[in-house]
C-alpha cells in the first residue's frame, strides 16, 4: 500500500536556500519558516513545494506563481493587502490534472501549549483528543489536524492517497522541547487513509508509522489509519446511571469471556459484524444468564493468531467485525439488555511489526532501549517504558477513552505479573534490578496506581481487574494503604488448584483433598474473580471437558460438579465461551465454536445446569453479597477427606445456604451434616438432576433436622449425596 518517499535528486539546487534544500530533501523540522505567507521586504510573497507539478495559480489574486529555477518551488511576489489570509491555490500536474486547496502552511498551532504541558507531565487524560487525526473547522474551513509524539525525529509527514504517500509534500511543524509534531490538512475528510512517514534525526532512516493514536484502521492485512468521526446517538443513559449508583462490590457478577472472531461465524466462515454479534450475543447471555461480557482484545491488532494481545492502535477498536460506530452499537446494545461489557485491554507489551510503535521515531521511544528491561522473551514483544511521562500518558488516556467514548464497564488488565516484576521469566544475567537493587517495577507500580486511581476517579462504577498470579500484596487494596488500587483480581492460585484436584481419577482425590481447601487461607485478602478463561482450554491444555477423568457419564458429572463448586465459592465468576456447553475440542481462534454438540444430550444439560447456576447465584443475596469478606462464609466440614465430601454456609445477613459437594462417583445415603438452625431443610438445587442428563439421584422432599449435634453445630440432618454432584439447601420458611 505504501510507497517510499521519492528522492530529491532529481531536482537541482539552483535558487534554492538551505532550508528550501531541505525541504526539497524532505529534512526540514519546521516547513512554515519557509512555505506559506510571508512578508519580505516590504512585499508578500507566497511560497509552495509542489513536486510533480506543471503551473499554480493564486486564484484570489489570478495570478501564477513562478517556478524557482528547475525546482519544486513555486513563488508568487506582490501587495498581498487583498490577499485573504487562508488563501486556496491552483495546480495543474504532469498529467493535466487540475487541483484547487487550501495552503496548509498558512494555519496557526492548533495544539495548545498548555496541551502540551500535560502531556509533557503525564497528566492529559484525554491526549486522543489532541493526538492522532482530528476532523475540525479552522476559519470556517474544514480538514483534518495530525498531531503525533516523535522527540528523535528530523522531519515527520503525513502520507496517504491523497499526496502519493510522497512525505516531501505534507511535512509537519515541530512543537520544539516537546517532540510533537502537527499539521492541519484541508480538504480531507473522515475515512481518510495515512500513516505517518518518519525520518530519524541520527540515522536519516525513513519509516511508515501507523498513528498511535488512530481511532480507526484498515483491514488487515493492510497497515494504515483512518481518520474516523463518530456520530453515534447513546441509549444507555438509564444503565450508566445504575452503573454508578449500585456498588458492584455487594451485586453478582458472572462473566461470558468471548473472542468475537471465534464466538460464531457467516455460513461462508467470515467474521459476524459488531452489530450482528450484538444481537446474537445479547440473545444468548440472557438465556444463560450471565451478568456481563468479557472481550478478548478488540483493540486493532495485525496477526489473528496473537488473540488481540499483540495490539497496534490502542485507540482504534478492529476493522474484522467493523467500524467503531458498529462497535458503540454493540455495547449500547448491551447495555440497553443489561449485560455490562468488560475489556480485555494490554499495557504489558506490544508487537514489533515495522508500522507499530516499536522505534517509532528510530529511538527506543515506547520502550525501553536496553533488551533486559524492554523485551520479553517469552511472547518477542517489546515493554511499554512506565518511566517516561508521555509512554504513561498514553496508556491511561488509552484507558479512559474506552472507558469515556466507549461507555466500557471496566478492563482487565493483561499479565500484570510480568509488568510487576522485573525478572519475569528472565533468567539471572536477562535483567536489570532497580535503583534499590530489587527485582520490582518501581515504575510499572506508580502507573498501575495511576491507571486505577484516575480510572476509578472519573469513572466511578467501572471496574479495573487484573490477570496477576503471583503473590503480590494488595493488589486490590487502595492506593493510598499502599495497594495497587484494582476492583479485582483473578484468582489463578484456586483455579489451578481446582484443574490440578479435578484431573485426578476420584480415587485418588481424597489424597489431594488440601487442594479443595486451602484457598480459604488466603481467599479474603483479595477481590477474587474465579475464572475458567481461554487460556486453560489451549495449546494442548485440553478442553474443560476433557481435562475431567473417567468414562463419558463421570466427565460430564465432575464438569457439573466443578461449575456447582465454583459458582456456590465465593468469588466474582468468569466463564470462558464453549466451556458452559461442554466443547469437546480445544478452542481454535480461526473458527465458531462447535455449536452442534447441542443436538446431544450431556451438551444440553450443561448448558442447562450453568444456566441455572447463573439464575441461582443471581437470585440468591448469599451467594454474592459478601464474595470478599469473611462474614459471608462458614465451614460446616472441610475435613471429611476420606470421602472426599466439603460442606459450607453461604450467607448475607440472617439468610443462608448450606452447600454439600461430593466429588466421589459414590452415592452417600445418610450422610449427616450439621445444620445452624433446627427446622425444615430442602433441596433447591442439584447437579445430578435429571434435568441436567444426571443420575436423578437426590433428596426430593423435606428434610428434617434432628436435635442431634454434628461438626460443632446444634443440630443436624441426614440425606443423600448423588454421586460427583453437588447441592444447595434452604431452610424452609
């Protein structure tokens, strides 16, 4: 798409200044101290750059400007009291073509000073609406301002169709100290094609850039930004206002995480658009009863394969399913449905494609210089430098806009361990300690508590959750009692221990019954989400389905039992998409989950059984009220190892669950638990139910408690546990 500069050579130095030179070289900083208007001993003279042209004429004053020499110059001398002062010119190229613009090079700064002293300092929240392409009207004529951050550039142009992708043409002006470069074109308008052509001021190497701040793009393969106007109407006034009112803290949360592209498919195979998800997804959370969705990243990203997680435009949503304003439809829709709608967002790397950020201007400029603290070895991507203002900036402008201009619920934060730690992954002579010789990110941490002060500051009710599997400390603890600041926090330690209990032949699991109980030790230090997400379902991890042990009954059963124990934990919920009906296969990205295996019955009751156990968690106050205090939790028996059997209490005030799981294919009759009051007990909820394609095996009736004390309480009652199954009982009123 792109083509090189062309070279300068062929045009001849006679009658040319130093500067002009320059220009003519595509090396000139600051193009206005030479094009444009300007007063010359005691005249006006106009002066344009023009390659490729014929003759150009100054139609206000039907006069031609001169060609200067053999050059690229044209220059026009005279009163210049009638001249207005954002004049048009007139050319005619080799071909005959003629064209009638506005000299751009007549324009004042459009970026303020103050503009750039926020940025300067880190502190402009709102930098994408200064930085990147911007349709305006500047003394009633509209065109598009270019502002980009390029410190270590020599010259920085906008390139695109409408100048031949030749940088010598629309050369940018140089905001000095700052390192920002602007322009306002006019004449151009949204779905605009650009880039931005780089000449690096040490090596004279020339680089097209894709505009970090680009609000739109093509579609990939293709590489360039569009400049983007949104006209979309909101509807969703009445969910922000909940949103802000409700405490998310004390409502239930159960998240549909979904990558868009895979999700489902046209019948040919190609992506469903935003507005076609929208309705289709809508449909399906309602029926499931999932309270939110969670998208793999949708910010614009060249290599499908990379899942989104290798981002290019941190401000521009994929074309693969559409237009921005297709994707505000998507969540409006959501919205107006209430199903709220998180992001996958990620400020822990970034890709090294030539047109992304990496050596943006030919400097390490986003990331870090040296290999031991800009590159991680792992995934062959670069790490955002959190030390420099500007680099920060821009992520947590990145950060707001979604949640401003998209009306975004909340993010979750992509591999906050490997920002936390310098040694991430590393081995012993693959990283640089800091100033106090420690293996922390000092300044990834102050942007983090950035990111979620600010964030939670001007967006209260949105959400910020971090992917972080390690034991730091209070990352969902304030700021200001030292924490990171997060809403919450995947808890990977009981999701592992969970996966590692499960795949273990019931046998054997009374051996590993520590692994059932030990997140207690540590579960109320943190705002825990339990997640099932994508990355346990790939890369020969197997599907959830057939990481259960046993024949085709048993996996189906331990699946129903894994559901029930993590939606009756406590703990905010998240569900990767395919594992709530059982998929067989491992998730592929480069294609729709396998639908058909609904026709089957296990299939169907699994997606029965999360479905209800979505209704259950939502209508049931002890279930979700206090996920994150310890107030809302009481063992009746963790001990019972031999059996392999766990009971507790659910609570929120005088209201109460009893939940018992059995994760032996044994029936257990009359087995006795203890109970908190006498009374009238049953069964609200049963995995191995019938309805779900299990054994039926339960307690229909009343149960009866008896005044016999039992694992220290006052009395008890005597039931049936259904074989790998779990259940909820009530007490009667």
């Amino acid at each position: 798409m792109t083509k090189p500069s062309k070279s300068a050579s062929s045009t001849s130095s006679k009658g040319m200044t130093d500067d002009m030179a320059k220009i003519a070289a595509a090396r000139h900083h600051d193009p206005f101290t030479v094009l444009g208007r300007h007063e010359e001993k005691g005249k006006t003279v106009v002066r344009a750059y023009l390659p490729d042209t014929d003759s150009v004429l100054l139609p206000a004053m039907d006069q031609s400007l001169q060609r200067i020499g053999d050059t690229d110059f044209f220059e026009w001398h005279g009163d210049g009291s009638t001249l207005p002062a954002f004049y048009m010119l007139e050319r005619v190229d080799g071909q005959g073509n003629r064209q009638r613009f506005h000299d751009p090079y007549v324009f004042s700064p459009t970026v303020s000073d103050f503009d750039l002293h926020l940025f300067g300092e880190g502190s402009h929240l709102h930098a994408y609406q200064v930085f990147g392409a911007h349709v305006m009207e500047l003394e009633g004529i509209r065109g598009v301002r270019f502002a980009t951050w390029a410190p270590n550039a020599e010259r920085v142009s906008v390139v695109g169709d409408f100048n031949a992708w030749d940088g010598r043409r629309h050369a940018m002006r140089s905001r000095g100290g700052s390192g920002v470069w602007e322009l306002f074109i006019p004449g151009l308008d949204e779905g605009t094609l650009y880039k931005f052509e780089i000449r690096n001021r040490s090596s004279g190497a020339i680089s097209h850039k894709f505009d970090p701040y680009a609000q739109g793009s093509e579609l990939r393969p293709r590489t360039g930004a569009c400049v983007t106007t949104s006209r979309y109407q909101w509807h969703d006034s009445d969910w922000l206002a909940r949103r802000e009112e409700q405490h998310w803290l004390h409502q239930p949360i159960s998240v549909y995480e979904v990558h868009l592209g895979s999700w489902r498919r046209d019948d040919d195979g190609s992506f469903l658009n935003y507005r076609e998800l929208a309705h289709q997804l809508v449909d399906y959370v309602k029926q499931t009863g999932f309270t939110h969705i969670e998208l793999l990243p949708i910010t614009e990203h060249p290599l499908d394969a990379s899942w989104g997680y290798q981002t290019i435009g941190y401000f521009a949503p994929t074309r693969r399913f559409g237009s921005p304003d297709d994707f505000r439809y998507f969540i409006d829709y959501c919205h107006r449905h209430d199903i709220g709608v998180y992001l996958d967002w990620v400020p822990a790397h970034f890709p090294k494609d030539e047109h992304g950020l990496a050596h943006f201007d030919g400097s390490a400029l986003y990331e870090h210089e040296d290999p031991r603290r800009g590159e991680h070895p792992d995934w062959g991507t670069l790490i955002f430098n959190y030390g420099r203002n500007e680099v920060r900036n821009f992520l947590i402008s990145s950060a707001i806009y979604w949640l401003k201009e998209f009306h975004i619920d909340g993010l979750r934060v992509d591999a906050v361990a490997s920002m936390l730690y310098l040694d991430y992954s590393r081995e012993d002579d693959q990283w640089m300690p800091n100033i106090h010789g420690g293996n922390e990110n000092l300044e990834a941490i102050t942007f983090l508590r950035e990111l979620n002060t600010v964030t939670h500051r001007e967006h209260p009710g949105t959400v910020v959750i971090a992917e972080e599997s390690t034991a730091w400390p209070q990352v969902t603890r304030p700021v200001n009692i030292g924490g990171l600041g997060f809403s919450m926090k995947w808890n990977m330690g009981w999701m592992h221990d969970s996966l590692a209990y499960f795949s273990q032949e019931p046998v054997y699991r009374s051996f590993h019954h520590d692994q059932l109980t030990f997140g207690l030790l540590y579960l109320f230090t943190e705002n825990f989400v339990l997640p099932f997400s994508h990355d346990e379902v790939v890369h020969g991890k197997a599907s959830m389905l057939y990481k259960m042990p046993g024949d085709e009954w048993q996996r189906f059963a331990n699946l129903r039992l894994l559901y029930t124990y993590m939606f009756t934990y406590p703990g905010k919920k998240l569900l990767f998409m395919g594992c709530e009906f059982g998929q067989g296969d491992e998730w592929n990205f480069d294609k729709a989950l396998d639908w058909y295996v609904l026709e089957y019955a296990g299939h169907q009751g699994l997606q029965k059984l999360v479905s209800d156990l979505n209704g259950l968690y939502r209508q049931r106050p002890e279930l979700y009220t206090h996920e994150f205090e310890h107030n809302g939790f009481e063992w009746i028996d963790c001990h019972d190892s031999q059996q392999s059997v766990i009971s507790f209490i659910r609570k929120a005030g005088d209201r109460f669950v009893i939940v018992i799981l059995n994760f032996t294919p044994v029936p257990r009759e009359h087995y006795r638990v203890g109970v908190p009051v006498e009374g009238v007990y049953q069964e609200i909820f049963n995995s191995d139910s019938g309805y779900y394609n299990g054994s039926n095996t339960g307690n229909g009736g009343e149960l009866q408690s008896e005044n016999l004390p039992w694992m220290n309480r006052p009395c008890s009652i005597s039931l049936t546990l259904p074989p790998l199954a779990g259940i909820v009982l009530e007490l009667k009123q």
